[in-house]
C-alpha cells in the first residue's frame, strides 16, 4: 500500500517535472535572440534601406514599394512607422547585442532624417532624395549632409496667425501623427549613442528640440504644423493663458474653417511631451524637462470644467473646443482624452511631482459615466449632453453629416476605442505611492510589454532563414503596384511596422534574459 502510494506520488513528481522543465528546454536562448536581431536587421538594412531610410510597405523581391501612396525609389518616409521608427528599432537591437552592425543601420537612419530636416526645423511626411524632389523642398542640408547656404528661408514670429495661411509649402513641417517628434527622437537617441561625436545628428537634434521649444505657446500648447522657423515665441497677447471653456454654441455643420492653434488629436501633444522628457533624460539639460512640465501644465489648464473634466482634439486660441477636418467637431474626445492622462502620467513618473495627478482622477471618474457597452469610449461626446457623435457619408456617398447613431458611422474613422482607464487608475495610484512604474504601451501592438516567452518563440519561429519576416493572407498579402492596381506579390508583403515590433520584443527580452 504504501509503495504503491510511494510509487504514485514518484510518478506525480517525474510528470511535473517534465511540465517545468520541457517549456524551459524549448525555450530561446539569448544567444538564438541576438543572433536574430543582428540577422533582421542586416537584411532590413541591405535591401529595404533607400539612402539610410525606409517606407511602409515592400514586396519580397523589393520591386514594390508603399506608404501613403506609391513613393519614388529615392523616396523616404518619415511618418512612423517609417524611418525613425524603424530607425530606433535598430539601435533597440543595438543596444540589446552590441551589434555594430545594428548600430549602422540607426546611423543610416539618423543621416537620411537629418537630410530631409527643413528649413522650418521640423519634417514633412516623406522625404526626397530625387534632385527634383529636393529642389521643391527647402532642406538644411544636401546630399552629404552640409548644411545649405541660403540667402532667405521663411521665418515669422510663431504662431497660428502666421502658419495657418500656408504660404510656404516646400518649408511644411507637421506635428501630426508624430512625424517630427519621432524625427527628433531618433536624432537624440543616435546622437546620445554616439556620444555627441557626430556633428551632422547632434546639430540637427539641437536644431529640432529648439524649434519644439520655440513653436510652443504661453499656455504651454502646440499647433499641429508650421511652415516658418520662428524668430520670436508665439505672442501672450494673441494666445492668452486661458481655462478650458464651453463655447456658447457651436455648429453642427462643419464650418470649413480651422482655427484650433492648439492640437491635441491623434497623440500630438502627448508625443510632443514624451520628446523633451527623452532629450532631456539623454542629455541632463533642465530646458527640456521645464519644457515638458509647461506642456503638461497645458493639459492641466486645457482640461474642460464639469459636467465633462476630460479633454477636446483641438481649442481655439480662447481655449475652446473647435471643429478641425468635416468629421471631427466641437466635442469632448475620449481617446485624446486619455492620451492626455498618460501624457500626465508619464510626466509625474518622470520628474516626481504629484500635481500632475488629481486631474486625472477627476477625468477618470467623469469618463466611466460614459462608457460605451463593451468597455469603450466615444471618439466624441457631444458638448454638455455626453451624447456620442458619429458621422455619415453625405448624398452620393460625398461629405460627412453628423449623427447620434453608429448604425451607419462611416468606415474612414475610429468612432470607439477601448477603455484604458483602469490601467490609467492602477498606474496613478503606483505613481502616488511612490512606486516604480513600467508603462504599458496605451497604443495597440502585436506583442505584448515586455513579451512573453511564446511571443518570442512565435516571433523566432515566423523569421525565414533569410532574417525577414513576410505577411501572405489575403489582406496583409496585397500591394498596389506602380498603376496603383491591386497584387499579391510572390513571397508576400514586408511591413516596417511587423520589423519594428519584432525587433523590439526581442531587444526587450534579450536584455533582461542577458
């Protein structure tokens, strides 16, 4: 009885064993990981690469190339996930193996971004590197890399008043979608990898973070675009330092005017904060930081008074809510909304001070009364009455029309997004305490952060010999070729942003399993 029982309990023992044990004798090595960052990147490097940069989208044989449209073969793109993206996600490689390798492909992309800076000290979506695309652009620099002696380039005092006309479309530079932010980015970071040692990045780093300090408005703000290099901040008088206010009444019908100076959509100024916190942690200079607390006391100044504590998409120079393109009106934004509090958050993290915090909670707690079902958040809620907002197609399929209703919402926006105000709430409550935060990407991904030991055997296993990663299905596997038709290339379709996460899953892994 007792052996029997011995016998048992022993067998019970050798089969949990192998439960633990067979996953970890699976398991990846960091050995097998470094070896597959370096073998990535090389490969992304030697055949994606066009003058140091990179596009969205490439067939396997590299004859097609895709972005926002069909590029030219000497065209870039800087607008993540492209250039500087893919750029940082090499020096992630970089500094998980020590690959030098790995460091020349950030290198590379450091260089291209830095030839396609603009006069007006940002960047616009792409860059070009065609002698007629140069020629209708105003670069600082040319194709070595020197800066260009220019008898006159546009510049005006800073501002909304001056930029909002356009008037020099070859010096466009946008905040948008985290274009020049991601640019600066990955100058600071190569130029900090570097040491300061190559003139070219550092100057052109320099050069980007002193033009995000000087576009920044009293209130702390930015525009999402400007088109002159600023000789002086923008003026107090024009853009007062104001509290976020309700309009007495706003239209219905877009009013095919723009007149929002400060732009919070699509994590603008959230990225814009995130900047000057890494160049500032980078380089130990102070500016950087102050700059970045004067955006967050923005956020605090710019958050609506009850019944709705949350944020707008854009303001007007009053500090009210305004309408920016035909579907996204006057409204309370529940994604802006929580860009914000992350952008609070991180900023809190950053330099420890707690002030930053009670917003925060006064938003979260307004933002659960409106909940969508499903855990969800409106992209707009309506002015004083929390109605959701969405938007049609107008007659003839042309235009957008406002609605109450989803039933018929239009397919070319994101009228709901999850709801991240739990791990919002957990993340202040930490910070409040005192506690170390690791923050989670707000932002959807592949793979998780950090990864899991599957995510990094799935990520192993999906890597072809030759270090590249293809998409094949049917809606990943498409290309449009240079008439702009529709294929399925042979081999299938590789995507900047599937290197870029892998890459960095298995930069963040490798450095803790070291």
């Amino acid at each position: 009885m007792h052996s029997s029982l011995y016998s048992l309990r022993h067998s019970f023992v050798i089969l949990a064993s192998a439960f633990v044990i067979a996953p970890l004798a699976n398991a990846a090595t960091p050995a097998e990981v470094s070896s597959a960052l370096t073998k990535a990147v090389t490969f992304y490097h030697s055949n994606a690469a066009a003058h140091g940069g990179y596009v969205y989208r490439y067939s396997a044989d590299f004859k097609l190339r895709e972005a926002e449209g069909i590029p030219g073969p000497d065209t870039i793109w800087i607008q993540p996930p492209g250039t500087p993206a893919v750029g940082m996600a090499m020096l992630d490689a970089y500094e998980a193996t020590k690959d030098e390798a790995c460091l020349k492909g950030a290198v590379d992309a450091a260089r291209a971004v830095a030839r396609t800076q603009l006069a007006s000290g940002g960047w616009d979506y792409s860059g070009h590197f065609d002698a007629k695309g140069r020629d209708e652009m105003l670069y600082r620099r040319d194709l070595e890399g020197k800066l260009i002696s220019r008898s006159k380039t546009p510049q005006a005092e800073a501002g909304w008043h001056n930029w909002r006309q356009h008037k020099n479309k070859n010096n466009y530079s946008t905040f948008d979608d985290d274009v020049s932010q991601a640019a600066t980015r990955l100058l600071v970071r190569v130029d900090h990898a570097l040491g300061g040692k190559d003139a070219e990045i550092k100057e052109a780093a320099d050069y980007a973070l002193e033009t995000i300090m000087a576009t920044q408005y009293p209130a702390g703000g930015w525009s999402a675009n400007f088109d002159s290099h600023p000789t002086a901040p923008p003026p107090e008088s024009m853009y007062p330092v104001k509290p976020g206010n309700y309009p007495a009444d706003w239209p219905r019908k877009w009013p095919k005017d723009f007149t929002g100076c400060y732009v919070l959509n699509d994590n603008t100024h959230a990225t814009l904060m995130s900047t000057l916190l890494l160049a500032g942690q980078l380089r130990g200079d102070q500016k950087y930081i102050d700059a970045a607390k004067h955006g967050g006391d923005f956020l605090v100044t710019s958050q609506m008074p009850d019944p709705q504590p949350a944020w707008g998409q854009q303001y007007n120079a009053e500090m009210q809510p305004v309408w920016s393109r035909q579907f996204e009106p006057t409204a309370i934004c529940g994604r802006e909304s929580q860009a914000a509090m992350w952008a609070l958050l991180k900023l809190s993290a950053a330099t420890g001070d707690k002030k930053y915090l009670p917003p925060i909670a006064k938003a979260v707690i307004y933002l659960r009364t409106v909940l969508l079902p499903g855990n969800q958040v409106a992209r707009f809620y309506e002015l004083q009455t929390n109605k959701p907002i969405y938007f049609e197609r107008g007659p003839g399929g042309k235009g957008f029309e406002l609605t109450y209703s989803d039933k018929k919402a239009s397919s070319n926006y994101g009228w709901k997004w999850d709801s991240e105000l739990d791990a919002i709430q957990a993340t202040g409550s930490k910070i409040a305490r005192g506690e170390k935060v690791d923050f989670p990407r707000v932002e959807k991904e592949r793979w998780s952060s950090p990864p899991t030991e599957e995510d990094i055997k799935t990520i192993l296993a999906e890597m072809k010999p030759d270090g590249s990663w293809t998409a094949t299905d049917d809606e990943r596997g498409v290309m449009r070729n240079s008439e702009g038709k529709k294929v399925k290339p042979e081999g299938g379709v590789l995507y900047s942003l599937d290197f870029n996460q892998n890459v960095k899953a298995l930069s963040v892994w490798l450095k803790t399993h070291r």
